[in-house]
C-alpha cells in the first residue's frame, strides 16, 4: 500500500498533501515558504516573491478599499496555500486534474487556523491589479497580450487615497514616494518573511 503523499514544513510539521489539517498550518511556516517562491514562476526581471505580492496587496487593499475592513486580512493570506502545494501558474491551474480541489483543501485549513475567509470579488479584484502591476514592473515586453482588463495601482491613486484619511497626520510627499518605491523594490527572502510576519502582528492575526 502506497503512503499517503506529505511533505515536511521549515518548522517541523509533517502535513498531509490530500487531507490537511488546521493544526499543521503554522504562519512561520507560511511566512518563510513564501518568501522563497518567486511570483509568475520566476519568469520576473528580478526575484518578486509571493510574500511581498501578499505583503503589499494587503496594504494598497487596507489604504484603497478602507470600506473593506477584513481585505487586508484576506489578501495576506490568499496565496498562503502555496506554501504547501507550490505556485502553480493560473494557466497550468486550468488544465491540472485535481490541483485545484487539493489547493482548496489547503486553504480552508487556513481559514480554520486564522479565522479568516478567503476567495471573493474583493479578494479577486486586489489581486489582478496586482498582476497586472507587477507585470508593468517586474516583466519585460510579452509578445501576447494579457486577457486582463483590471487598471494597475498607482502612485497617484495611493496618495490621492492617503490624503482621504482626516483622522491621520500624513507624511511628506517625499516620505510617501520613499514607501512607495518601498513596496515595489523586490525584498529579500529574508526581509520578504519578516515583512509578512509583521504585517500579521500589524492587522492583529
């Protein structure tokens, strides 16, 4: 009989490919495992890792959508899954029998352990104009057009959003253009993981 496929975690865990549970999922093991998956499966200019996608949709969607209170909570941990199955490019997504089925296994193991929901329209919205941001950014000419309508984030769109919060002294333009480029220079593995758990601590999970 053969074993059941599982896989051991940068912490220790021992978890289940086909019948995860919640209390395997672990957020270090979240933060380091994405910190080293590259983003669009490594087919950027420079390394992007899903952490820092994860990292700086989770604050565009707390500063653009801030009607949107549990967003920044969901996008943190929309691509989470990952840590345990891979990156598998959306395209190969479409054509793999019983990836998808396994990837959502994954995720509602993590609804379970950060009480969070995942999936959605906002959730979705967040994440092609992420795509679509990163691809202006991070990838060079492509010889096909991308099927994707969404508008990328942009500077002026984040700072038009951040002047709209009274409550909050704002920061210099020059401060605001700094993070900015912040957010978009690619991190490293390192700084990708400790980024993302600081954003947990941040949005209190």
């Amino acid at each position: 009989m053969l074993e059941k496929p599982w896989i051991q975690t940068y912490n220790g865990h021992a978890v289940d490919l086909l019948s995860p549970s919640a209390n395997n999922i672990d957020h270090i093991d979240i933060a380091h495992a994405l910190s080293l998956i590259n983003r669009f499966t490594g087919h950027t200019t420079e390394a992007w890792s899903v952490a820092q996608h994860s990292v700086v949709g989770s604050i565009l969607a707390e500063v653009i959508y801030p009607e949107i209170k549990w967003l920044p909570h969901q996008f943190l941990f929309h691509d989470a899954a990952e840590a345990y199955v891979g990156d598998v490019s959306s395209p190969l997504k479409s054509v793999l029998v019983g990836y998808r089925d396994i990837e959502e296994e994954h995720k509602r193991c993590i609804e379970a352990r950060f009480a969070i929901s995942l999936g959605g329209h906002w959730e979705k919205l967040v994440d092609l104009r992420m795509l679509i941001t990163e691809r202006n950014l991070l990838m060079p000419d492509s010889k096909r057009q991308w099927s994707v309508e969404e508008k990328p984030f942009t500077f002026n769109e984040f700072k038009e959003c951040l002047t709209m919060k009274p409550d909050k002294e704002l920061p210099p333009d020059t401060e605001i253009q700094l993070f900015w480029n912040w957010l978009w220079t690619p991190w490293l593995p390192e700084d990708a993981e400790t980024n993302f758990l600081n954003r947990m601590e941040h949005l209190g999970i």
